[in-house]
C-alpha cells in the first residue's frame, strides 16, 4: 500500500493504490482525490476517496 500522506502519481499501479472507502475503486492519478485522517484507539486512521462526492456519501459532510 502506498503511504496515505505521499502524492498518488502515475507511478503507481492500481494493485498498489488506495481504495475509495466509499466505490471501492483503486485511486491511480485521481486530480480530484481526497483523504481524511483521525485519531482512533491512540492511533492515526485514514480514508481515500475518489472526489468530494464519494467523500460525502461516506459521512454526509
């Protein structure tokens, strides 16, 4: 899995790209892409989404 803070670029392949939490489709060289980030259970968790759209079907925010 690529790091969640770097930058999701042409060089990653799909098999190695985050996942929208809300379609499930690999984020690859996505302009729109958006990641969330909170502390849970004394840890750091994330969350990909492919836009702003999936973002908001995922919370409602």
């Amino acid at each position: 899995m690529v790091d969640p803070t770097s930058d999701i670029g042409d060089d990653v392949s799909a098999d190695d790209a985050p996942v929208c939490e809300t379609c499930g489709e690999a984020v690859v060289d996505e302009p729109n892409h958006r990641v969330i980030t909170w502390i849970e259970d004394d840890g750091v968790q994330s969350a990909h989404f492919c836009d702003d759209r999936c973002r908001q079907d995922w919370d409602g925010e």
